[in-house]
C-alpha cells in the first residue's frame, strides 16, 4: 500500500489551536462502519450507542512538562525534549532527550542551579542526559507541556490544564490520549449509571505519535515501542464482555492498539500486564478486541489515521473526513471527535 493513498487536504483553519471553553462541548461524528452513514451528534451523545454491560476502556497515562530550555556555557539555549517514560527508570536523574542543533559528548548544560551533562548521542537527534537533579522534578518545576508542533505557539496556562485528561494518573507521556480530553467525570458516572464499566489502562504516549511516515510504502514503516500497563480488572472485564457478547469500547487510538497488541494475553490474564507494545496498525488489519471507537480527527499520512482507516474503512472514513471538513469540524488534539461502530 502507498503512503499517497492516505492522504486528505487538511486546511490550516480546520485545525483546532485552542480547545473548547468548557471541556466535553465539542462535536461528535457518528460513523457506521458497515453502513457508511453519518450522524452530527456532541461529544455526550456517546451515550446512546452504548448498552448496559459495555467495556469502555481509557487511558489514564499523565503527560509531563517535557520541554525544557538549557544553556550552556556560552549563554546559548537549546531545546529538550524529554520522552516518553518506559516503566520505572532505577536512576531518576538520566533520561532520554529529543534536542534541535548541535550538542558534544560531556558538554554541560545548566536549567537554574542544576547542571545536565550530554553522556550519549544517539541517531534522530536523541541524546542521553545526566542531571544533577530528579529529572522529572525539575521537567515539573521548570518545563512547559509540549504542545504538538502543527499547533505553532507556546503552551500557556490553560493547557496545563487542558492538556490532561480529568483522571490522569499515571505521569509519563509527551503527549495526550486526545479522544479523552473532552471525556469529563460527569459523564463518566453518566455511563456507570447506566451499566457500563468504565476501565482503564496506561499506554505512555511518545513524540513517534507525531513523526511522519517516511517510506512510500506503508509496510515498510517501523513503529515506535511504548510502555504500558493493563490492570487484572480490566482484562477480567474485557473478557466478561466478549463471553457475554456486549462491546468493548477504545476510547482512542492509544486505547485500540494497546489492547490489539495484547489481545491474546488479555484473554488468558491472571495478573496485570506490562511491556511494550510496537504494533503498527493500517487497512487489511482485522480487530479482534476493540468493535467501537472513539477518536479524533487525524492528520493526512499519520500512523493514527491508518489505525482508524483500519478500523472504519478507508472510503468510509474519507467520506466521513469530507463531511467533517464541509460542516466545520474542528481536527487533531483539541478538535472534535467521531465514533465508529
């Protein structure tokens, strides 16, 4: 499969730069994979698709300050990006970073009084980095969540806020589970009221989300590993509703291919699950845990929109992406979102 078939126009005044005032008032695509039909529907109205006995799964994975401004001896400041978190690190002061320009082996670089130093360059401008400080304690104290690149601004208080979901937990992502930030407690106990079991999962989210497919051929495209972590009682209710025949529902891409990856194991757990999951998800993939989704609107030739393409269909979901365009639906992290059963 070529890399130019999945490919859409993306106007820039489509993509959301802010998002809603009140989190949850956003748009709700409602797409039948077997139909093609579409509905307008807000972002509660997920409500009426689901039935009593029904597995919503989340992803209650944090994201971290990751993005860090040093100096270095001559007064220059270079950008870090810390990555993503891969189960629990035994020295807290090294850590993985994605930096712009040129560093050396053994250089200092130095954020208020603490001091990194440069131990190892990797390739794709990855570096590791010593501090003289817990690292995740200074990203806390002095770091800026990082907003994804297509949003072209620095991320200010509200997205602190904003760029988190209400039940985060788990900190270790570098970037958000965005199908989820419009989800609020208050309609997570609408769906308990009605039945539904609400679990979650942690899948550390990494800057690979956001990297671009750079082969033409889509088989041929590698994809990154992230850690994650999927409690007993969530794959006891997985099980429950594939032997009851209720649905389980993924409350976005990071959610889907977490529970595809572990499909088996999930089915025969007796203890948690943990590892790291690399599963590159595109059209000819057949889902055996996941039959509804709820995701975002994805950018052209992204790893994500193949997912949902596998998923939905890829004339399904074009048509769908056209609709959405034509009637002022708002994409990627703080747009609006769709649902697919």
């Amino acid at each position: 499969m070529l890399l130019s078939d999945y490919n859409y126009p993306l106007p820039k005044s489509s993509i959301a730069q802010h998002p809603p005032s009140v989190r949850g008032n956003a748009k709700l695509l409602v797409l039948n994979r077997y139909s093609g039909a579409i509905e307008n529907k807000q972002y509660t109205n997920i409500l009426e698709y689901l039935q009593p006995g029904d597995v919503i799964v989340l992803n209650d994975t944090k994201v971290i300050k990751a993005r860090l401004f040093a100096q270095d001896n001559a007064g220059r400041t270079h950008e870090l990006i810390l990555l993503e978190k891969h189960g629990e690190q035994e020295n807290k002061n090294i850590h993985n970073v994605l930096y712009r320009g040129k560093l050396e082996i053994s250089q200092k670089l130095y954020i208020d009084n603490e001091t990194m130093e440069i131990m190892t360059l990797h390739e794709g401008g990855i570096a590791s980095i010593k501090s003289s400080a817990n690292i995740e304690k200074l990203a806390e104290k002095f770091g800026h969540i990082p907003l994804p690149p297509y949003m072209k601004r620095n991320a200010d208080k509200n997205d602190t806020l904003r760029y988190q979901t209400e039940f985060a937990q788990s900190k270790g992502s570098v970037a958000a589970p965005t199908a989820s930030l419009n989800m609020t407690k208050e309609l997570i106990g609408m769906m308990k009221a009605k039945g539904i079991r609400v679990c979650y999962l942690t899948l550390h989210v990494g800057l690979g989300t956001f990297l671009p497919i750079r082969s033409d051929t889509i088989e041929e495209h590698t994809m990154h590993s992230e850690w994650y972590s999927i409690p007993l009682e969530t794959c006891t209710a997985i099980r429950d509703a594939k032997q009851n025949g209720n649905k389980v529902i993924a409350i976005g891409t990071t959610v889907a291919r977490t529970l595809e990856y572990c499909r088996n194991d999930i089915i025969d757990a007796n203890n948690p699950l943990v590892g790291e999951a690399d599963i590159f998800i595109y059209p000819g993939y057949s889902f055996k845990l996941v039959d509804q989704l709820l995701t975002n609107f994805h950018a052209p030739k992204s790893t994500v929109l193949m997912l949902v393409a596998a998923f939905s269909g890829w004339p399904n979901l074009e048509k769908a992406y056209t609709y959405a365009l034509a009637h002022d639906y708002k994409f990627l992290s703080y747009g609006d979102s769709m649902f697919i059963h």
